[in-house]
C-alpha cells in the first residue's frame, strides 16, 4: 500500500494531499530512512517517524486498511511507539527550602 495512502486513511491527516505533501517534502522517515516518494510501499512491521501536531509521531504498521473508516478502527491499523503525548516534555522540580 502507499505510505500517503495509509497515512490518510490511519487518520493522521485529513486528506490524501496533505499526506502526500508531508511525503514529498522529506519529513517522512520510513524504518529509519528518508524517503520522498508519496507511492513508496508500506506493510505491516514498518515503522513511520513524521512530525504531526506540533510532535514528532513513531508508529509501527500493524495493518493495511482497506477503507477510511472510524477513528476506533484507523487507530487499530497502527502501535504509537512515541512516548505518551499527555506527558509535559518539561517537568518543573519543586523549589528547595531556602538555606539558613
């Protein structure tokens, strides 16, 4: 399956075009590697680096789908590998007592 068309229908972005344009302007890392082309294939066990929503997004290829279904089943077409985006990526240590 193409690696635009798997990314559109995985829900990652709204349509076909955006994906595509992701692919195309190198921001797509594909088991590690760059690759610029929309039509490159993808199966299960590839794993995906691509920045979505202001992060950077690592998921592993579970299945092709063969439709742009729900949101419940585009997420059952992939494992996020990336660490949890609820947590704060700057943590704030609590202040130490001043010294006497």
């Amino acid at each position: 399956m193409r690696v635009d068309k798997w990314l559109w229908q995985a829900r990652f972005f709204k349509t076909r075009s955006l994906a595509a344009a992701t692919v195309s302007s190198g921001h797509l890392r594909l088991n590690g590697a760059k690759t610029a082309k929309p039509g490159h294939a993808v199966g299960p066990g590839d794993v995906l680096t691509f920045p979505h929503g202001g992060r950077i997004r690592v998921v592993r290829i579970l299945a092709c789908g063969t439709r742009r279904g729900p949101a419940p089943e585009a997420q059952a077409l992939y494992d996020d590998l990336a660490p949890d985006a609820a947590e704060p990526r700057d943590t704030v240590l609590p202040e130490a007592p001043p010294e006497e």
